[in-house]
C-alpha cells in the first residue's frame, strides 16, 4: 500500500510499505477516506521543524473501519470514524484525569502521536490504511448526516479550534475574540468564534487569500505587520502564528480576565510581555490540545450545522499528485483516498 514520506524541505514521496494488520484485541484497521494537513505539517514539509527525515506524515483524516479486534465494542465494520491524532488508552491515571497525551500507555518520552518521526510502527495517517489501538475509547463514529470531507480535521485542527474558542464564548456571550493566523487553523477557530455568536472576531493573517476568506465568513480581518498594535482588547484570544511577535501582539491585546490559548509550538525560549500580562491578569495557556477529550461534543455541533468547514479547505488533491501539491503553500488541501467524494 502507499504511505507518503517526507524525505526533506519540500520534498514528498510515496512509499509501498506491507499493508498493516490487527495486531491486538483493542485494535481496528481503517482505510482512510480522506486527508488533510495541519498546520504542524505544513511547517514540516516547509522545513521549518527540527524534525529529520524520512518519517511518514499525516495525523488529520476521516477513515472506514475494516477490520477489528475480538474486545472492540460498539463499532462494525464499514463505520466512518474520526480518529484522534494522538493515541490513549481511556482507562490510565494521565487519561482519567483528562490528559490523554500523556496516556500511560505510551511507548515513548514523546507524544503518541500519528505522522511524526517518533510515530515508529504506527505511521502517519497519509497512509491507505493504519491501525488504531484502544480503538473503543479512541474512535468517534461520524453522525450520519455530517459530510466525511467537512469531518476530515475532527481528529485535530477542527476540535482543538473548538475547544479554544466556543467553550469560551458559551460561558461569556458576546466576548470578543481575536485569532493570529498562518493557516487553516485560524479560519476554523473564526468560523466556530462566528457561530458561538462572538460580538466581534478579528482576523489576523499575512495571507491576502486568507483575509479575504475571513471576511467573507464574517470576520474582522487585519493584515499582519510586526508594527500592528491594538486599539481594541479581548476576551479570548488564540494566537495560531509563528513567531515571538504576533505572541506578544495577542497576549497586548488581552481584556481583563482574558484567555489566550497558544496553539504554536516554539522549539526555543522566547520572552513574555509579563507586565501587561499581570496587569491585565490573563490566562495563558500553551498546550498540545487533548483533542479526544472534545471530539464528541465537537462532531455535535457538525452535526447540528453550527459551522461549514468546507468554506475552509484550498483544494482536493488526487494521490497522484499529493507529493507535488503538498509542496506548494496551501492552507487545507484534502487528499482523496476513498473516490466517490467531493
């Protein structure tokens, strides 16, 4: 089967490695439907990770159930399923207090991680099929009437979105809300901020295309420049950029009270603004998302069309031509694994 390889910047390579099997009771095989990147990802093929190659990619995707161990319960063959991008186990101490990254059963001093070097036998979700282990506390079934394509981020992106924005907004309606972006990411936390009915969300990306999607989905949208300064403040604020400048922007541009999730991953110490931080008494979070503790409630919301994350994606992408497309700068290219589906 094929399994997409970063070898190096902006180099991508479909790899035949042998089809996967159920290797244990807890587990499932799935044949993946469809996949997408997520921002981390673009950040990797770009070359801007300490991450060495090769390694399969991939942790975001929608995928169908086709084979299972004798202890999995409350799935059949054929299920559509979103799959968390991390591994849990459900039932360790780290899971039961609500931390599955940390999940006991990891194999590593590394996150559990899908599609990145130290994701070992399990690969990464640009695969045709892969296996899912703990798969009765791991999987989410699709709701029936949610399109598989608009779902293929639910293991990732789509809920950690959720999980930064509309839990907040329910607890203060009207907050105003402020996204630094780079990516897809941003424009699913826009959207989600929007539907929570959110008094005012500002967009801010240096990508023209982007903006001009933002705004169409109802946001403020401001373009980036290392000078941007505030003249409003927030009550939630989700900084989904790169860099030590738009951080500092987004934690400047705190209400009192405020929360401010980081969603960046920073590989190197950087300085805080922690006078206005103090002084605005912010809440500052920087964390991995423990996506599967949101999944479901997420898939809710799909389901009862709160958001559209069709209006987000850039493109859908033939396998075929996956390693060249990946390549090129694209904020949610789908690939499509399973035909049938647009």
């Amino acid at each position: 089967m094929r399994q997409l390889y970063y070898e190096g910047p902006r180099t991508l390579v479909w790899h035949d490695v042998p089809e996967p099997t159920v290797q244990a009771d807890h587990e499932v095989l799935v044949s993946t439907i469809a996949a997408t990147t997520c921002d981390v990802d673009f950040a990797v093929i770009m070359g801007l990770s300490p991450f060495q190659p090769p390694f399969s990619l991939g942790h975001e995707s929608i995928a169908r159930v086709v084979d299972m161990g004798d202890a999995v319960h409350g799935f059949e063959i054929g299920d559509i399923v979103s799959v968390p991008y991390h591994r849990s186990c459900g039932t360790c101490g780290p899971c039961k207090d609500h931390l599955p990254l940390h999940c006991d059963q990891n194999e590593g001093p590394l996150l559990p991680t899908y599609g990145f070097p130290h994701a070992g036998e399990w690969g990464g979700m640009f695969s045709e099929k892969y296996r899912v282990p703990w798969a009765s506390r791991s999987l989410v079934k699709l709701p029936e009437n949610v399109d598989p394509l608009a779902a293929v981020s639910l293991g990732d992106n789509l809920t950690d979105a959720w999980s930064t924005t509309v839990p907040h907004i329910r607890k203060k309606p009207g907050a105003k809300v402020l996204i630094t972006s780079f990516g897809g990411y941003g424009l699913y936390a826009a959207q989600w901020a929007l539907a929570a009915d959110a008094s005012l969300v500002t967009y801010v990306d240096h990508d023209l295309d982007r903006l001009r999607l933002a705004e169409k989905l109802g946001a403020h949208a401001l373009e980036w420049d290392p000078r941007l300064r505030s003249n409003e403040t927030y009550d939630v604020i989700v900084n989904a950029r790169m860099g030590q400048e738009p951080l500092e922007f987004a934690l400047r541009s705190a209400a009192p009270g405020a929360i401010c999730h980081n969603c960046i991953i920073f590989f190197e110490n950087i300085p805080l603004p922690l006078g206005p931080m103090h002084t605005s008494g912010v809440t500052f979070i920087s964390t991995y998302c423990h996506a599967r503790n949101f999944m479901e409630q997420t898939a809710e919301d799909l389901a009862a069309n709160m958001i559209n994350p069709r209006l987000v994606e850039s493109e859908i992408v033939a396998l075929d031509d996956a390693p060249e497309r990946l390549a090129m700068p694209s904020h949610k290219p789908i690939l499509l694994f399973e035909q049938g589906l647009h």
